[in-house]
C-alpha cells in the first residue's frame, strides 16, 4: 500500500507537467500518421518493371552515355499458377535488353558503346543470368530466344525467356508494396519497398531513433527535479517522519519518476502494435517488448540523475551530467562496435592478430564490459524486430519449396547473428542491471546517512 501511494504521488507529479500532455499528443500523432499508411500488394510484373525502370533510369541519368540508348524491358508475362499471392507464384517472362548507339553520337559515344557492348554481352548469357536471378528465385531456367531479323550496326538486342517456380521471398512483409499516406490519398514516391523495409523505416528510425532520443530528452528535463523536490526543506521532513526505511523511500520515488517514460513508450508502442497489425496485417509482438525495453534504457540515464539529486540536490545539475553521461554511453556504444566488435576474428573488417592483442585494444574491451550496454541494448531491440519480420509466414504447397524456404529463412538468421557480433542479451543485461543497482545503491546510502 505505502508503494502504490508514493506510485500515486508520481503519477500526479507526472500528470501534473503540462510537457506530459505534450509529449502525449506527438505520440498520437505519430502513432494516427503510422496508422494512415497504406500499403498496396505489388504484382510481379509491376516488380519487375520497377526494377528494370530504375536500371534503365539510372543509365539515362548518366551523362556520358546521353548519346547512347540503354533500355531493359519486360515481355510476354504470364503467371502459371492458380495461388493470389505474388512471392509463391511460377512465371514467365522475357527480359529484353536494348543498347544501340543514337544517330548524333560522336566519336567519343562510339568508344563508350564499344566499352559498354564488351562489358555486357558476356553478363547476359543464360548461365549468368541463371546465377544472378537465384537470388530471387529457388528454381529459374534462362533461355536466349535469339532473333531471325538480320543484326542491326550498333545495336545490341538480347531476348532472355525466363521461367521461374517460387520465390525467395516468404511472407507478405518480405515483398514489395507501394506505400501510401492518409488512408491512400498520397502515393509516396518509392515503389520498389519491403512492406519490413517501410516498417523498419517507421519503427526504427522515425521512432526508434529521433522519437525516442526526443523522449528520453524530455524525460530527463521533466523528471530531474521529482527527486530533488523530494529533499526540499519541509518536503523531506514530511517524509522521513513516517514510519519507513529511507532506501525504501528513495527507490518508490524513483520507480515513479520511470513512470514518465514507460507511460509514453506505452502509448506510441502499443498504438503502432495495433495500427500496423490492422493496416498491415503483421502483429508485431516485439513492439511491446520495447516497451520495458526503452524503460530500462531510460532506467540507467535515471540511476545517475537520482545520484546525483542525492549529492547536489539541483534539477539543473542533473540534467547536466545526465546528458552528458548519455552522450558518452552513446560514443562509447559505437566507438566499441567500430574499433572493437567489427575487427574481431572472422568479421569482414578483422583486424591483425597483432593490432587484436595490442593493450589499447584489449583495454577498452574490458573496461567496456564495466559500462551499461546502453547502445548494445538499443541493437539488441532493433534485431528482436529483424528477427520476427523475417520468421516465415506463407508456406509453399511444394515440399522442395518449403526446404529451400527454411535454409534461406536459416541463413538470413545466421547472417543477422553474424551482423550483430557477440552482443548478446545475457551479456548487455546483467552488466545494465548491475550499473543501475550500483547507481542507486550510492545515491540510497547517501540518503540515508544524510541529515535533513
């Protein structure tokens, strides 16, 4: 009871800043934008299309090949299979390819078709196309449907006949959809985009990233002076004087002044759970676990506000060195994953056994170990969502299918491990909880030993 009424006393301190209802209202907002995306199922033939459209757009844009025409093009398409879902279909289709010389070219365009011409014949026979285009689809045959008319000067024309069965590709959220704002009244200008790819965007960088940083900001600034308003003449002696242990005391305010956080994240989380699971038919259960997850990373830039509320007793002294403490946890999260984690032993960018036995470097591993893994923790969260967008959904009828599913859906595993390094939870926890508890340890026997 003593808890919940100091719970109470946090929540109406909280309730009462008007920043709250601030913070409140851009939570919605942004939860009601996230909820008016729309997102139209793209076809195959409009995926391919956009991609050749882009290939072909990005050659245009070149300006040393403006005499020369470079188009990729789509032909003959048909579906040869009864299901609706366009990732589990077998197609056909011709893939051409145009690159001729135009009528004004000069010599200088002549030297660059010949470059470009020797450069491309050999990529586009059917044996390479076949290795390129597997890694889209588990079973495709190539065939070049070589023309009757006589070969044109200057020109290269080449036919490809390709006749795929499945995709690579598992679920609804892995294939690509045209997003669009308020409910579909505003196309964006993007249409070649994972349905993960548009809700990673959201999730991880529009809230994940400039969202939460906003937040834990505003957290900080509004939650400095709960403590410290707490050991205010008249306020603590008020306190001290009922009959409870001042560490337990301490801890109850402290646990109230999360409040502010968790109350926040709560809404614009479990809004996106429910607007993203209702527009976009993916009920992502990880949105919630970051919930506790961007409490607890709020937890230990609170732990130092609250020890040095306890020494200082000033607001503006707490948001001071909070921010600065968050600002080192920051660097020091990816000072570590650049100069550390990166080069370790079987990373692309390892580094020599020497530079990984060099004192500098095994120094600041370890004393990284003593630090909360504030940034480890933050990655930790962004891979739990990673890992549920790319756990299959759809399964093919085809048993050979279905195998060459789960091995790609395996290896996409093993890459995502191999990506985030030895960052693990059961190593990033128990060093956070033991930093948090080491915090406030301090700040309570302070506390107690104090006189007010």
């Amino acid at each position: 009871m003593k808890f919940l009424a100091m719970l109470r006393d946090s929540l109406r301190e909280t309730l009462d800043a008007k920043l709250f209802y601030v913070m409140l209202v851009l939570s919605i907002l942004v939860v009601f934008l996230a909820g008016s995306v729309t997102y139209r199922t793209l076809t195959m033939k409009e995926y391919l299309e956009a991609n050749t459209g882009l290939a072909s757009f990005f050659m245009r844009g070149n300006p040393d090949l403006r005499n020369i025409e470079f188009k990729i093009g789509i032909d003959n398409f048909s579906r040869r299979d009864d299901r609706k879902e366009p990732w589990l279909g077998d197609y056909e289709y011709d893939q051409t390819i145009r690159l001729a010389l135009k009528g004004e070219a000069n010599e200088e365009d002549k030297k660059r078709f010949e470059q470009l011409r020797r450069i491309l014949r050999p990529l586009l026979t059917p044996a390479l196309m076949e290795k390129q285009l597997q890694q889209q689809y588990p079973e495709v045959e190539v065939e070049e449907i070589k023309s009757e008319a006589p070969p044109e000067p200057n020109v290269v024309d080449v036919r490809l006949r390709i006749n795929t069965k499945g995709t690579n590709f598992k679920s609804k959220q892995e294939w690509f959809h045209q997003p669009s704002l308020f409910f579909g009244l505003v196309d964006l200008p993007v249409s070649v985009l994972k349905m993960s790819d548009i809700i990673t965007f959201i999730v991880n960088w529009i809230v994940g990233t400039f969202g939460a940083a906003f937040t834990m900001l505003v957290s900080i600034v509004l939650t400095a002076s709960f403590l410290p308003n707490m050991m205010a003449k008249g306020s603590v002696d008020m306190l001290i004087t009922k009959p409870m242990y001042r560490p337990t005391l301490f801890l109850y305010k402290w646990v109230g002044g999360l409040l502010f956080m968790f109350l926040n994240t709560t809404v614009i989380m479990g809004g996106l759970f429910f607007v993203l699971g209702l527009q976009a038919g993916i009920w992502l259960t990880s949105l919630l676990w970051l919930i506790p997850l961007y409490t607890l990373l709020f937890a230990i830039l609170y732990s130092i506000s609250a020890l040095f509320a306890v020494l200082t007793r000033n607001a503006i002294v707490c948001i001071l060195v909070t921010c600065l403490a968050w600002a080192a946890l920051f660097a020091i999260g990816w000072a570590h994953f650049a100069f550390i984690e990166n080069r370790r032993e079987g990373r692309e960018q390892a580094a020599s056994e020497e530079v990984r036995q060099h004192w500098a470097f095994i120094t600041f591993d370890v004393l990284y170990q003593l630090t909360p893994r504030y940034k480890e923790i933050d990655w930790l969260g962004n891979k739990l969502l990673e890992q549920e967008f790319l756990r299959p959904r759809d399964t093919p009828n085809d048993e050979k299918l279905r195998a060459k599913q789960q091995q790609v859906y395996q290896e996409q595993l093993e890459k995502l491990d191999k990506r985030f390094g030895n960052y693990t939870w059961s190593r990033a926890l128990p060093a956070t909880l033991l930093f948090i508890a080491l915090m406030l340890g301090l700040a309570c026997w302070r506390f107690s030993v104090r006189d007010y």
